[in-house]
C-alpha cells in the first residue's frame, strides 16, 4: 500500500502526515506524487505511523519489484 493510499483510506491529509512524521509538506508532497523517496528516517517514522502497512517494498514501483524478484529467482 502506498503512503497516499493509507492516507486516503484512513480519511487523513498530507497536512496531518506531515506534522506527525516532523517532514515538510513540500517533502511529504514529493513522497506522495512518487517523485522522491523518504531518506530511511522517515521511511521507518512512515513503517511506525501506518503500524507496517506502508513498508519499503512499497516505495519501489513496479520495475525495481519486477526486478528483486528475477534477482531472487
């Protein structure tokens, strides 16, 4: 599940995220339109808030996933 899925499915703002992760709206902005990626700090605060239902695998898109799995096979 994506960060801005778990928002909208618990009915929260980026606003409200980005206060209880201590991130800036602008940085928490470029996390929800994919176009950066949260540094490990706020990649664990993120595990922490959402209690694992946002983890790292969900910070890669579908190449990089396609990808780990043809490395594991």
């Amino acid at each position: 599940m994506t960060l801005k899925q778990w928002l909208d499915t618990h009915h929260l703002s980026a606003a409200w995220c980005a206060k209880q992760l201590g991130a800036t709206p602008s940085a928490l902005s470029l996390w929800l339109s994919g176009k950066r990626a949260p540094n490990l700090r706020y990649l664990q605060a993120i595990h922490r808030l959402t209690d694992g239902e946002v983890g790292l695998m969900d910070w890669q898109d579908e190449d990089e996933r396609a990808e780990g799995a043809n490395a594991e096979a």
